[in-house]
C-alpha cells in the first residue's frame, strides 16, 4: 500500500512535468498539385529575427538528410531578418542556384518566453494525528513557440502552402527529427516527393 501511495504521489509531481507541452501541428491549406512531382533538386530559404533563424539552421539540418536519402538535392540559405536587410536582393543573389522547386519558410511568430507549474499536492506527516498539509513545488520551464507558413513554389506559381506550429523546449535537439518527419509525411501525402 505504501509503494502505490509513493508512486502515486511521485507520478502527481513528475506528471507535469513530463506531460509539458511539445506540440508540433502542420495544417496544408493550399494544395495546387495536379500529378506527381519528380523534384531533383529544392532550394530552401527562410527569413526572420535570430530564434527563427536558429530554428531553420537546425530544421533545415534535418530536413537537407531526409531529402537526400530520397535523391533530392537541397540548399539551404537564410536571408535575413527583414527589418534589417532587404530580403528580395538576397533571394535574387540565392535564387540564381539552379533548382526545380522554392520551399520557403516565413515566420508568423516566433515567442521565447518562461512559464511556471505550481505542482501542488497534498501527503500527510507522520505523528500528526493524519493532519493534511500542502506543498507547493514550483517547476519554471523555458518555452519557445514557433509558427511558419510554408510555401512550395514551382516556376513562380505556388504549389503547396502550409502552417507550421510547435511549442517546445529550446534545448530539445530530438524536436527537429520530428518537425522533419511531419513535414517529410505531408509532402509525400500530396505527392509532392516521393513516397517511401
């Protein structure tokens, strides 16, 4: 009876804490896809304030060895922040890289805040006749919140346009294979690589 009232009472403090958000949603909006594509080589490009950039560097990773795997050859350039540098010039210097398709990514929002779980729970002390009291451990959790439209662009007509959302930790590297998977499984749902 003690083990299961231990567990329990161990489980109620580290539930919340491994049940922390890590969301990752990606929702296609705009599909103008007609037949197969066969894509042999994708320019990546993306554009933001340093967290989206940092974000892509390590996205763009992930996503750079999963089209490889599948024969597709893929650049990757960040432009710039576009409150700082004028975003088209530097497209039309990376966009001379011959290529068949433009993947890009445009931030919609990118918040790097801290939250904090007040873990509350109740025991009862030993010796005080079963007296109930509280303790309040309180668990602060840096959170990075990111949102990306992305768009498949193929001679300048769009093909595929999506939104991507996650909420994660910012230390969380295994994040990245996943946010690569999920994109990987949608893009190969419209055809748009090739399916495993």
């Amino acid at each position: 009876m003690r083990a299961l009232l231990l567990s329990l009472l161990i489980g109620t403090f580290l539930l919340p804490v491994h049940a922390q958000k890590r969301v990752i949603r990606l929702q296609t909006s705009d599909i103008n896809v007609d037949s197969i594509r066969h894509y042999h080589r994708i320019l990546m490009i993306s554009e933001g304030g340093t967290q989206a950039e940092d974000y892509m560097n390590n996205l763009s990773v992930e996503l750079i060895a999963a089209l490889k795997e599948l024969n597709i050859e893929c650049k990757y350039q960040y432009l710039g922040d576009p409150l700082t540098v004028n975003t088209k010039a530097a497209l039309r210097q990376v966009i001379n890289w011959e290529h068949d398709a433009l993947l890009r990514f445009i931030p919609l929002a990118n918040n790097d805040r801290t939250r904090q779980h007040d873990l509350s729970y109740f025991a009862t002390q030993p010796g005080y006749n079963g007296q109930v009291y509280r303790q309040r451990p309180i668990v602060t959790e840096h959170i990075m919140e990111n949102a990306f439209e992305l768009s498949l662009e193929e001679n300048n007509k769009n093909i595929w346009t999506a939104r991507l959302e996650s909420l994660s930790h910012p230390d969380k590297q295994k994040m990245y294979k996943r946010l690569c998977t999920v994109i990987m499984k949608e893009m190969s749902r419209f055809y748009l690589i090739p399916r495993e």
